[in-house]
C-alpha cells in the first residue's frame, strides 16, 4: 500500500482500523509491508483488492453496515485472512457484496468462532466464481433474519490443467450452513467434500467443490 493513499497518511500496521467510505470503484493493493490490520469495515462503493502477500485482518470485517448505502468486496487475487467472524448487510437497509473472482483469490476465516454471516439484518450476497476458495473456520449463516434477503452463488472451474474449482469450505471436521426465514431456521450440515439437501430459496451450486484505529482509503 502506498502511505499517501490513507488518512492519516501511514501505511496501515495489524493496529489499524480500515474504513473504506468512498462512492466510487477503485483497486487497493496489499504486499508484504501491509500484512495485517486489525478491521474492515467497506461502507460503500466498489472496491476491488489484490494482494501480492497474504493480508491478515485480526477482529473481522464488515461490508455494508449503513441504511441506503452498497458496500461491495471483489477479491481478484491474493490471500485474505480473517481469525474473526465476517458479516455482509449488518443493519436494515444497509447491503454486503463479497465476490471471490479467480483461481489465485483466497478469502480465509479461521479460528473456532469465525463465522461468515451473509445478511444480517440487510441483504447479503456472496459469489464464488472462476474457481476462487471461501474457506469458513466455523458457520456460514445465509440471511440471519427475515430483511435479509441474501444470495450465495458457487460456480465455475477451469477448463485447463489443473482444472480447478470454485470452492467452499465451511468449517474443519464437517460442513455445516445456515439459513434464516422469520419463521424458521435450517441447518444442512455433510462431509467436507459434499453439501446436500439446500433449501434455501437462493443458493445455487453449478460446477464447483464444496469442502469441509481508522484508517480511511483517500485515493479512488
């Protein structure tokens, strides 16, 4: 990252908070000299990162967390880690986007409470694609409750050697998902390598393999 692109101008350290307010669509790059932070939190806007070295994000990010605005996460390359929990569409009215884009993007939660909620309290949507990996420590929640209206879409592979897969992972020993409606709740859980009996009314499957302190961005 480059120091003049933040306020305060500093290349972030794993003590900062990232706040990511702009709204436009831009590219923010991550090396070695920005390996960790502490949070994001994308409140609108576009924003597509890459990262050259593995980025590590200490106490979860948030995408969307304000009524009327889109926070939207393209993840095209590179490894972002999350040792906490994840959340897409946090308040009413607020939106989440995560998309996971290709076969060098890895977007990673560990640790034993690291959950990926999809909607909150707003809409959710997460799209793994081109055979990206969304790997989940503990659950993956779609639509916590009832305005939460949220996605999940896992497809696409590779069509040359070595014929790689979008994938998902959820959890260590055995697969486990949730989905919310205001009247019920289910819970599909299956071996690391197979996730059966959906019935959420919008997850689609097609192609893939499913296993087992602020620092605002200045520069669009």
């Amino acid at each position: 990252s480059t120091a003049a692109n933040w306020n305060p101008v500093a290349v972030p350290s794993g003590v900062n908070d990232l706040v990511w307010n702009l709204a436009s669509t831009y590219t923010v790059s991550f090396n070695a000299s920005t390996a960790a932070s502490r949070t994001h939190l994308f409140r609108r806007g576009i924003v597509t990162l890459t990262a050259s070295s593995p980025h590590t994000v200490s106490t979860g990010i948030t995408i969307g967390d304000t009524n009327a605005l889109t926070g939207t996460v393209i993840l095209s390359s590179g490894t972002l880690n999350s040792t906490s929990s994840v959340t897409l569409g946090t308040v009413a009215g607020s939106a989440g986007v995560l998309n996971v884009t290709d076969d060098s993007a890895d977007f990673i939660l560990t640790g034993a409470g690291a959950d990926l909620t999809v909607g909150v309290n707003g809409p959710g949507t997460l799209s793994i694609t081109s055979a990206g990996l969304v790997q989940v420590g503990d659950q993956l929640v779609v639509g916590s409750n009832s305005t939460a209206d949220s996605t999940l879409t896992v497809s696409g592979a590779q069509n040359v050697s070595p014929f790689q897969r979008s994938r998902l992972t959820v959890g260590v020993s055995s697969a486990s998902m949730t989905t919310r409606t205001s009247k019920r709740s289910r819970s599909i859980s299956s071996s690391p390598t197979k996730l059966s009996g959906v019935r959420a009314r919008q997850v689609r499957f097609q192609n893939f393999c499913c296993e087992q302190k602020e620092h605002c961005w200045l520069q669009p």
